[in-house]
C-alpha cells in the first residue's frame, strides 16, 4: 500500500497510470482504504520491472502536485 497526495480520487489516478504510463495499480478503495490518497502495488513483478514502475508512478504523482490538480475531497 502507498500513501499519495489526494490530488484526485485513487480510481482516476490509477487509471491514468494504466493508460499513460503502463504501470498496473490498484485502487486503495478496493482493499477498505478510504478514497483518495492510496494506491496498492504487487511486489510479485521482477526488481528491475518494480522499480521502473515505482518511478513512473512517482513522475506521474509529481506531475500532479505541480499541476496544482485539486484535492479529493
């Protein structure tokens, strides 16, 4: 499970890493967390796919913080 910025619901934000960046997450509101700020990752893939993945889902959180998108309510 990671924290991240509510910036946007944990739906949209996934979909988003599904959809630009090729990164598979789950919604954190799939397994009881509240909605916005969470997202769920597999540890299962190899270290090297792991860490790729890793840093684009923090490129695209950052992109979003930058952005000044606004927080999930």
């Amino acid at each position: 499970m990671l924290r991240v910025p509510r910036t946007q619901e944990d739906e949209a934000l996934a979909l988003a890493l599904l959809e630009r960046d090729h990164v598979i997450v789950d919604p954190g509101v799939l397994f009881g967390f509240p909605s916005g700020g969470h997202l769920v990752v597999s540890l299962l893939p190899p270290p090297d796919v792991f860490v790729t993945g890793i840093r684009r889902l923090d490129a695209r959180v950052a992109d979003g913080v930058a952005a000044g998108a606004r927080p999930s309510a």
